[in-house]
C-alpha cells in the first residue's frame, strides 16, 4: 500500500477550513474513488487530475485509488483542491520528494493539459494556512499577488503541474511575484464639485460620511441622486488595515478581485439593479452560498436606485443587517455568516410617472403613497437622513463652484477622528455603531437638549429606535461643529432630517 498526502483548503463561508488531502494506491481493479463530503465539481477532478499528470509526460499509476478529504465531515466544494490532489497522488507514487509536503499548502484549478489556472478565495486561505502552522503555499501564478498579502508566508506561483513537480524535486524556484501585468485604467474620479445647486442634499451626504448614518434621496430623475451616491466613497475615511484585509477576503470568496491590484483599501461602491433578488442581495448559491452584494459593500457603500421599484421581501432582507452588520445564510451545503456593515443610501422618485416637474405629474395621490409606501415602516426606521432634492434653479447652475470631495472629506475625517475617540474604550468606530442603552445611560444628554425628542415621542412622530438613531444623528452633528456634545439645535436638526423626504 502507498500513502501519499498533502494540504489545500476549502471555503466555509467568509472564512476557509484546512483539508488534508491523502492519496491511497492499493491493489485491485484500476479506478479512482474518492471520499470526504465532495461535490460534483470535485468529484470531476478524478478526470482533470488523471488527464493533467498523462499530459505532464508522468504515468498514471496502476491500481485502486482512493482519494481522500479530511475531516470528511465538512462540505468541499469547488476545483482548487485539484493541484493537491495531482501532488499527492505522484507522492503516493513516490514521484515526488516529501520534503515540502508537511508545510504546504496547494491550491489551484488544473487543465487536462496540465497548466494551472486561478481560483477564488485564496487570501482567506492562506489566512488559514498561517493559522494552522504552514510555512509555505502554491498557488497559480496569477494568485500570487492576493497571496502575498498575507504576511509570513512563502508564496510562489506555477503556471503548471510540471513546475510544482519540479519545485518539489529541487529542480526549480517558484515565482513569487506573479505575471506582469500592466497598469489598469485608473478608475473616474468622481468629485462633489460637480454636484451643483443641491446643498442640502450635499449636507446630508457629508453628515452620513461623518457618522457612517444610511440615507434616503427622493426626487424627479437627473436631479442628481445618482451623482451624489457615486461621490460618498470619495468624502469616506481609508480603509485601516485590518479592515482592507476583511474587505478583500470578502471580495476574494465572491471572485470580483483585481488582478493587477487585489488589496481593496478603499470603501468600495456596491450598486445592484433594481431587479435583483433576494439570494443575489444577501447571498446565495448551492451547496454553499457566496457573499452577496450586501457582503461586498462591507465597510463601503450599498446603493439602492430606483429601490421603490424592488421587490418587498428584497428590502425587508437588509433589516437584520442593518442592526447587526452581518448576514446569516442557511443552505443544505451548510449555515455560514458573512460580514455585511455597510453604508445604504436609498434613491427613489416620488411617483411611479416621475416627471422632470412634478406639476406634470399624472399619478393620483393614492398611487403616490403606495409607490414610495412599498419602503416599509420598520426598513425607514432604520434609516437616519432623509432628503427630498428639488431641481436647481438657473441662479445656483451659475453659482460659485462647490467645495470639493478633498475640502468635505477633512471634515469628515475629523468628525470621524473625534468619534473614534469618544467610544475608543467600547470599540466603536463611527456614531451609528453606539448602541441605543450606551447614549441613553453613560452619554445622557440634559433634559433641555433632549426636549424635542421627547416632543416627537409624545406625537409618536418617531418610534423609540427613531429616538436612539436622532441621537447618534444629533452626536454627528456635533462632530462636525467640533462641539463636545450635541446641543438641542444638533437634536432638532437630527428630528427633521428624519422627518423629511419621504412620503
């Protein structure tokens, strides 16, 4: 009997688990089995292995194997345990020098002629990897530079079996740097100068930048929600590192990494169709789910346009994330959670008709509630700004020309720089994280200041999570006056933006 055995990984949600992938040759009839919870991509490696080491010009060996995938338990899905399962073979083989195999990890697609082709989720991999005591990881040359992020670990990338065999046999060093890949197109630059005659709505967008708070734009179309949607990102804080790195797994395990740039240091901008479903927002797939458009705009900014247009149980999934900042999907393959704090900025038009003036509007006034009354009252009460933008008169299109995104952005840094200081001892990043009971107890206001919210209370013109959401609004406003607490004009203004734009 010949054993031969090597590591890759397999995804579990937004996190990866360490195989042990063992190649068994044992006497009997010629065929190849394998074991370990597989799905049928997996299983189709039986072929993809056999055809890439015969057309790596090395024989297949005769006999019965079995190829197992430890713990057997856990689900495996997917094609980038095929490099490990080729290794281990020809180690069962004793092809192959054991020396590296120990401390290993090996992951990657493999073609029936040999060659290696890339695979999604290697950054969380090689996180795994480090965790669990490797030293070393193989992967195709074109995941080099995601696997490089992970610091401490020895990377190189193969273009095919032949060279990871070679590799092994002391006959050849491993790129570590990867292909050379020219410069992307720099993204557009999106900047608030060119949003004119809107300053509200510009206000409210730098309020929601500096206190991290979800925002409603209503209006009659090409007025600019889109515009200032697009141009949040710009005014938003960088990326910590942790936080790129969070990021970037999530977008590994989705497969919507760059390929010449792969670390996403930037809060990124997630904007689906108004025709997406429920599985595509949230996440979704079979056996195991991916992470959804809410996941990918972690720590960035998920845009809803047209979001009166898009399905009721649609926007009743993002009320759990909201509160919570994470996603649970239960699927037959299993139950994973995926990170999911993101920004939300809703845009919608106020009519179905939706007119450039809304004179011209057709719809009666029934039709106008029920179309923007397709945005629940639970999912509004999550939702702290409130805008309704109008269009420009010809005196503000020949205006001076707006502040900047650099000018806003240094306010939003430093409010955000004063916040993160306030809550450093609890953990909290931005105002819209603090917990309602924490602003109520430890950070109480006067009675003068509260004075409003109790007078929204008493008319229930906003529910008790309203009253905690103007508070954190309330703090936010402070931060941008460089107050050291909320006055009651901040918690006044912090009712009305709730009060407004909507309906």
């Amino acid at each position: 009997m010949k054993l031969g055995q090597t590591k890759t990984a397999v995804l579990s949600g937004a996190a990866a688990e360490i195989v042990e992938v063992q190649a068994d040759i044992g006497q009997g009839l010629p065929g190849v089995h394998m074991t370990g919870r597989v799905d049928a991509v997996m299983k189709e490696a039986r072929d993809r292995i056999r055809a890439a080491i015969t057309n790596s010009k090395r024989p297949w060996p005769q006999g019965r194997i079995i190829l197992g995938l430890a713990p057997a338990d856990i689900p495996k899905t997917g094609s980038g345990a095929d490099l490990a399962l080729a290794v281990a073979v020809m180690a069962a083989e004793g092809k192959v020098s054991a020396r590296h195999l120990g401390h290993t990890l090996f992951l990657g697609e493999l073609s029936l002629d040999g060659r290696l082709r890339p695979v999604r989720g290697v950054l969380p991999a090689v996180v795994a990897a480090k965790n669990c005591g490797l030293t070393h990881v193989v992967v195709p040359v074109e995941n080099v530079r995601e696997a490089a992020l992970v610091p401490g670990m020895d990377v190189g990338g193969a273009a095919d079996l032949v060279s990871v065999l070679d590799w092994l046999d002391g006959h050849r060093i491993l790129d570590n740097v990867g292909p050379g890949i020219g410069t992307a197109d720099a993204p557009a630059t999106t900047d608030l100068a060119d949003v004119v005659g809107q300053d509200e709505a510009r206000y409210a967008l730098e309020i929601a930048a500096a206190g991290a708070h979800h925002l409603l734009l209503t209006g009659p179309p090409g007025i600019g929600k889109t515009m200032l949607a697009k141009r949040l990102p710009g005014i938003l804080p960088p990326l910590t590192e942790s936080e790129a790195l969070e990021v970037t797994t999530i977008h590994s395990i989705a497969g919507t990494l760059s390929d010449h740039d792969p670390l996403i240091d930037r809060a990124p901008f997630i904007a689906p169709h108004h025709s997406t479903s429920v599985a595509a927002l949230t996440g979704g797939g079979s056996p195991m789910p991916r992470p959804g458009a809410a996941s990918r705009a972690h720590r960035g900014v998920l845009f809803l346009d047209e979001c009166a247009e898009l399905g009721p149980k649609v926007l009743e999934s993002l009320r759990t994330p909201l509160e919570d900042g994470s996603i649970r999907v239960l699927r037959v393959g299993g139950f994973v959670k995926f990170p999911a704090r993101f920004q939300l900025v809703l845009a919608a038009n106020p009519c179905p008709c939706a007119p450039a003036n809304d004179v011209d509007c057709v719809c009666s006034p029934t039709v106008r509630r029920k179309y923007l009354g397709r945005l629940s009252g639970p999912l509004m009460d999550r939702v702290d700004i409130r805008v309704r933008m109008d269009p420009p008169g010809a005196v503000a299109l020949r205006s001076e020309e707006p502040e900047s995104s650099a000018v806003v952005r240094e306010r939003v840094l430093a409010a955000r720089s004063a916040a993160r200081e306030r809550w450093a001892a609890h953990g909290w990043q931005a105002n819209s994280e603090v917990p309602g009971p924490v602003l109520r107890r430890e950070y109480r206001l006067s009675p003068a200041v509260l004075r409003p919210v109790e007078l929204f209370l008493r008319d229930g013109r906003i529910t008790a999570r309203g009253a905690d959401r103007a508070l954190r609004l309330a703090w936010t406003l402070s931060d941008l006056r460089g107050a050291e607490m909320p006055s009651e004009t901040d918690v006044a203004q912090a009712l009305m933006f709730r009060d407004r734009g909507y309906g």
